[in-house]
C-alpha cells in the first residue's frame, strides 16, 4: 500500500538495528573497497524501458556489480552463526 501512496511509510529510524546499519555502511564500503581495490559508489538505477523500474545499490563496482553492505550489531551476528 505504501508504494501506491495509500499508506505511510513506518518510520524505521530508531530502531537499533537500523540506526547501527546507516551509521556504519560507510565503513563498510571503505573495508569492501581496501579488500578489494575497488569503489564501489551508493547509486540508484532506472530501467530504461520503463522508467517507473528503479533500484538503488550501496554500491556499485566500476564493472557494474551491485554491493548490498550489511552491518548487523555484533549480538545479531551471533544469533545468525
């Protein structure tokens, strides 16, 4: 309902989870991009065909492969292990 403007969106910024993930994904991408040798610029995308098609990456490598950066706090990357 949200993306046909028939709800509003919940507003997710003060969950933990999601704070901790904004304020380090620029971390993430400096670690990804020393390991390796690459940048990888946050982008957004349209489908040329259909401009209503859009998408947007953390990153993007110079050779056009999409990065999605995670940074989970360090208590949910123990319940994932």
């Amino acid at each position: 309902m949200e993306k046909k403007g028939k709800a509003t969106p919940q507003d997710l910024s003060s969950v933990p989870a999601v704070r901790f993930g904004r304020e380090n994904e620029d971390t993430a991408r400096k670690i990804f991009e020393g390991t390796h040798s690459t940048t990888a610029p946050a982008v957004c995308a349209e489908w040329d065909a259909d401009r209503r098609f859009r998408a947007s990456f953390d990153g993007l490598t110079p050779e056009g492969i999409p990065v999605e950066f995670k940074c989970p706090p360090f208590s949910g990357m123990r319940q994932g292990l």
